[in-house]
C-alpha cells in the first residue's frame, strides 16, 4: 500500500446533508485504519463555519481559494438543491477547485452544484432517483443515469442518494488500495461492498403522488385491496364506466404506460413490501396476484436485476424474537 497522503477536500456549505459528509469521511478514516493516508480536509467558500441541514455547526480548516491542489474533491448535497439556484461563489469555488484535483466527486444533489459550474457537460451523471430528472432539465448536456448507485465518467464520480456516497467513497478507496482494503472497510462498517441493482431498489414510486385522473386513483385501489384478482384492459374499462381506448389514452397521457404494465408494478410494490414482512417468495408471488413464482422472478430480473430470494437476503428488515 502506498504510504503516500493523499489529500481529500470536502466542501461544504450552509444546508448540506450531514450524512453526505461524514459517511464518506468514516470510509476514508476506517482505510486509515488498515494503512491508508487520507488527509481530510473539510473547506467552505469563505473559510467560516457552516450549518449543515439537520442544524449541527460544521468547523472548517479553512476556505477554498488557498487550499493545495486536492488529490480528490467531494462535494456533498444538500436539502436546499433543487429547491434554489447553486450561489455563484460555490460554484466558482467548486470549479477552481475541480480544475486543480485529480479527482472530483459529488454525493447525492451535490452534483448539481457539478452541474452549475458546467462539468458535466457531456459526462455521465447522477443524483437521487427523486431528483434525477430535474438534473437532466436543468443540465441537458449531461446524460443523467436516474438508477445508478454511482456513476464514474473519467474522473468525474457521482452518486445517488446520502448512502450512496458511502458506495462512492468504498469504489474510490477499492481504486486506491485494491479490494481487499475496501472489503476490509465494508466489513467494518457494515455495509455491502457493492450494492446489486440500482437506486430501484430503494425507492417506492408508488407511494407517491397518486394518478391526477379519479379513474387512475380508483385502480390503485381496487388493486391494492384484492391483488389477486382480474384485471385485464377490458375488466378494468368495464369496472370503470369506460371504453378501454378511454383507459388506455388516459395511462399513455398521464403515466406513460400501459394498465397491464401498471397493475404489474402494484402487484411488484406489493410483493415486495410482503417479502420485507417475512413471507417466502411464492407465499408473495400468490398474494401480491402473479400466476407463479416465475412470472415475480421475471418482473424482479426486470426492474431490479435481481431475484425475489436475493432481494429478501438482502434488503428485508431484520427481526429478531424477543427474549424468554
């Protein structure tokens, strides 16, 4: 391993996420551990201390103008990105400090503040799944990735959600020193080495805003109260008091899909939410209304890239009995 520091600047600023922060830094300080050398420095753009999103003060080393050239550069999120314009001055710190590291990464909206300084003009990109459009509207020269846990173009990293960027900081330090190291921060923290499948997989689409439309908003329910029953195109128009070209104008304009397509993914959050409470996966393929096992698999294989078995291995909330 080599015993050479290497110097990581973390800038931060007045609303940032606190995990986006310190997750990382904990990943870089366990390598420290097992014989790495990273320098941690956390900088804001005029040196004073900041107020992160939870209202915890964060003390800064100093600010970003005379600060060496950093071998990596994290940029956190923030609670306050999209919601408002990245300020000029973190912008412009962001960008004089990106030209001089030989790295530069962001954690979850912090690539938006990448995005105001134009680096990811022409790069692979992205950000929290709830937000990832709104990067690609707002920077349409970046080619947003919506459910990538992270994503590295060149030198340019970006990743997802908060706990994204412990993934980050792992895939930076596994660069660094090898995987053993990595493997060895993983394990001590934790947390998987390398997550299967995407940003899917921890989100919930359906427990969003409901359809606009009442007709929409009444198939939620109907399907959500008994899974298990029929509900082809002309079932559901019949239910409805509408023709099925009606219905299927109505999910092509309003949700971009099909009513097949849509009862599906219902039935999906369904089955999972069963797996996450305990039951087998044909116990939650015949309740959540798939005709087999098999059909759930494939539905998993699609959007997850992952089996049902493997996805309640590894994300189903871990009960213990209570003790006698």
């Amino acid at each position: 391993m080599s015993s050479v520091p290497h110097q990581v600047a973390i800038l931060v600023y007045d609303g940032v996420k606190m995990l986006d922060v310190v997750g990382p830094a904990e990943v870089f300080g366990e390598a420290n551990l097992l014989g790495a050398d990273y320098r941690i420095t956390l900088l804001s753009t005029t040196g004073a201390d900041v107020t992160s999103s939870i209202g915890m003060r964060i003390a800064v080393d100093g600010s970003a103008a005379p600060q060496a050239d950093p071998d990596t550069l994290l940029v956190p999120g923030g609670d306050i990105y999209p919601r408002t314009p990245v300020t000029r001055d973190l912008a412009e710190a962001t960008g004089n400090l990106a030209a001089r590291a030989g790295r530069v990464a962001s954690v979850c909206s912090g690539a938006f503040v990448l995005g105001a300084t134009g680096l990811l003009d022409g790069r692979r990109a992205t950000t929290h799944w709830k937000i990832a459009g709104e990067l690609a509207s707002r920077h349409p020269k970046a080619h947003v990735e919506p459910d990538a846990i992270y994503v590295r173009d060149g030198t340019m990293y970006t990743s997802a959600g908060v706990t994204a960027g412990i993934d980050l900081a792992l895939a930076l330090v596994e660069e660094d020193h090898g995987p053993d190291i990595s493997r060895e921060v993983a394990r001590s923290l934790v947390v998987y080495l390398q997550r299967a499948g995407g940003q899917s997989q921890f989100s919930a689409p359906l427990q969003g805003s409901p359809p606009r439309s009442p007709a929409l908003r009444r198939i939620v329910d109907l399907v959500t109260a008994d899974p298990a029953d029929d509900y082809s195109l002309a079932r559901l128009a019949g239910r409805l008091n509408v023709s099925t070209r009606h219905l299927t104008r109505l999910f092509r304009e309003e949700l971009g899909t099909t009513p097949t397509r849509y009862v599906e993914s219902i039935r999906f959050d369904i089955a999972k939410s069963l797996l996450d409470q305990g039951h087998t996966a044909t116990q939650a393929a015949a309740m959540a209304g798939f005709p087999s096992y098999e059909s759930l698999r494939r539905v998993f294989g699609r959007e997850l890239s992952i089996s049902p078995a493997a996805y309640q291995r590894r994300f189903a909330t871990a009960r213990r009995e209570p003790a006698e």
